[in-house]
C-alpha cells in the first residue's frame, strides 16, 4: 500500500512539474532586419522599437515569457533565406519580425508562411502580398508600399503644382514610388530621372532643376542616397526656391546626418513624433530616453508589431496550437496603436490614416518631422479587393 501511494504521489508530482514547465514555456520571437551597412539604422530603430515594446510589457508578450532572437539580414535576400529558415528550425520561432526591404521580405514570405508561421512584417509592405497572393499568416503593421507616396502625389495636385520633376533610383521601389505618386497628381511631369543605386554626385539632375524651375520635386532617396541629395539640394541654393515632396528622404534615420539642411522639406507618412494621443508621446519620451534619438516610424511601427503579436497572444490564452484561432485574433488588431486609428483590411495591410510632414529642429536641438496636415483618413489599399481571405 505504502508503495502504491509513493507511487501515485510522485506521478502526481511529475504531472504537476510538466505542467509548470508547458506554463513557463518562452514564447520565442525572431526579429530579423538589416543591421549592417549604410541601411543598419532603420534595422536599429525596428529592433529597438519592439524591445522598449517588450519592456513596456513587463518582459512577457501576451502573460509568457518571451525570447527575442535578432538576425541581421544583411540586405542579401539569398542569405536571408538562409538566416530565416534557421529561425524557423533550429530556434523554432512562434513568430517572425521584419524585414526593413521589400526584396527582403519577397526573399522570406514564401519559407515562413509555409511554414505556417506567422510573419509581422513592421515596414515592408510590397503590393505582392497585398492581393491575390496575401495570406492569413502575413499581417503588416507599416503601410502598403504605394500609400506614402500617394500622400505627395495628392499634395502635389492640391496645392496647385502643375509641372513636377520626378527623381528615384532605377530598382524597383524607385519605380513603384513614380507610380504612387501619379495616382493622384495630373500635372506635367517635367522630368523622370532614374539614379543608379550607389549615385554620390546628384550634380546633374540640380542643374537639370534649377533650369526647368519645376514648381515642386517628388523624390524617394532611402539612407546615404538621401543624406547627399538633401545636403546638395541645400548647398545648390534650390531648397528655398523649390519645395521637395519626398518619402524615406527626410526621417528621423537620415535627419541625424543631414540636420539643418533638411529643415522645411516634406514628406508622406503615417505618423510623426509630434502626433498628439497619449501613448505616442509616452513612446516618444520613452524611446529618447532610452536610445537617446529621435524614433521614426520604423521604430513605432516595430512598437505595434509587438503590441499587436501580444494582443493575439491574450486572445488565445497563450495557446498557439490553433492557428486559425491565432491568424483570427491578429487579424482583429485589439490594441491602442501609436498611431490611433488602425485596422486591419481583408488582406493583413492597415486601414490608416496619412499625413504631409515636414522637417523641423527643436528647440533641444534635435531634428523630427512634425505634421503639416492629414491627407487621407482610414484609407486602406487599391489591392485588397483582390484577396480572398481565407474562411
């Protein structure tokens, strides 16, 4: 008798052990993004914005305890395959955070979603996704390519431009960006030039402008390409004579290296450090106090890409055994946005709204883009109508 209830204690006991331990079991997390090169500071401010996120949430994500793994993709879509699927096997990721460029993310999609995991992405957003092709384990917290650059477009017919000189890279964002931007802009378009990639000297298209005297400039220059237009734009004397319409040209990635010359330029986005709702300033002052630099919307983006992993979390009571269950609850977005107003559409891509921005220095000295005017109110994208989201 003694035995059998040694026995049955200890069975008791083991049951009670693995019990706590399923309890206890770390939700893991794989960030990956661009940490290296001219590009690493919009990785930073993704990785760093979901992490003030995780810390805001006590260290757990949804009542688990939570293990953040950041993988740097390099801005090599091979090697992020490579990078992804280690995520997905060796470290057996619940979710997966990123990429920063839509080439990344085209690279990536296929491996996780098949995988049938779920893929956040907190800034790229290709029209690929957003249609025909879209999944229930794809959710975007940014925007759908096209969107910011439509805001210029609008902004460029409303005020009354009515001839514009158009200048991008010659890759395909730069093509989708010309393309967003003539949605809504009906002018003349006076000039569309196409940079190589690696462009330093943008010499020749300033002495282009500056002969044309078009009554505005459309430009989509990301990084180092924008840090060298800007300072030059300035240098040349045209940024008091010709406004500069332009999106992930002037952000809080490439103020720190362009400073006064960028003040007055604007841009199109879908938030600002000035947005006035209490949890973006409480955000805002917690990222500068915590980084000491100003946080872009790659970084808020990232914030709600966290806050939105957390809600499905809750939603299912930890168990993600039921993906259906887990692909509903996200695709509900129950959380307070830095944003405000957001919403998922049918295809995983936000219903939002979108601003002008423009280029100011504080009075610390620091340099953000500030709210001008919204442009479009909960406006979702041309592409939804085109995915048939799963019953």
């Amino acid at each position: 008798m003694k035995q059998q209830l040694t026995l049955a204690a200890t069975a008791v006991l083991l049951a009670l052990t693995a019990g706590a331990a399923t309890a206890q079991e770390k939700l893991k997390i794989g960030v990956i993004v661009t940490l290296s090169g001219p590009p690493a500071a919009l990785g930073a401010q993704v990785r760093d914005g979901f992490a003030l996120a995780v810390k805001d949430l006590g260290g757990k994500i949804g009542g688990r305890e939570v293990e953040i793994v950041n993988v740097d993709d390099e801005l090599k879509p091979d090697g992020a395959v490579i990078k992804v699927r280690g995520l997905l096997e060796r470290e057996k990721v619940d979710f997966v955070v990123g990429p920063i460029f839509s080439n990344i993310l085209q690279a990536i999609h296929k491996p996780v979603t098949e995988n049938k995991t779920f893929l956040i992405s907190p800034n790229a957003g290709p029209s690929s996704y957003a249609g025909k092709d879209c999944s229930p384990f794809f959710y975007v917290t940014s925007y759908q390519n096209d969107q910011n650059f439509r805001v210029l477009g609008k902004v460029a017919q409303d005020r009354g431009y009515k001839r514009m000189f158009l200048m991008v890279p010659n890759y395909q964002a730069g093509r989708d960006s010309v393309a967003g931007f003539k949605l809504d802009f009906k002018g003349e378009i006076v000039e569309e030039s196409y940079l190589p990639l690696n462009t330093i000297d943008f010499q020749p298209e300033l002495t282009k402008i500056n002969s044309q005297k078009p009554d505005a400039v459309f430009t989509f220059m990301p990084g180092g390409l924008g840090v060298n237009l800007v300072k030059q734009y300035r240098q040349a004397g045209l940024a008091d004579r010709i406004p500069v319409l332009s999106a992930f040209t002037v952000d809080e990635s490439t103020l720190p290296a362009q400073q006064d010359a960028a003040v007055g330029m604007f841009g199109g986005a879908n938030w600002a450090p000035n947005l006035d709702n209490p949890q973006s300033k409480k955000f805002v002052a917690a990222y500068e106090a915590a980084y000491n630099m100003v946080p872009g919307t790659y970084a808020m983006q990232a914030y709600d890409a966290a806050m939105l992993i957390d809600s499905a979390v809750k939603a299912v009571k930890g168990d993600l055994s039921n993906k259906e269950a887990v692909s509903a609850a996200l695709g509900k977005a129950d959380f307070t946005s830095l944003r405000g107003s957001f919403k998922f559409n049918t295809n995983g891509y936000p219903i939002q709204n979108f601003y002008l921005t423009k280029v100011a220095k504080r009075p610390d000295g620091k340099f953000q883009t500030e709210i001008v005017e919204k442009v479009f109110s909960e406006t979702g994208d041309s592409y939804a109508k085109d995915c048939k989201p799963a019953k």
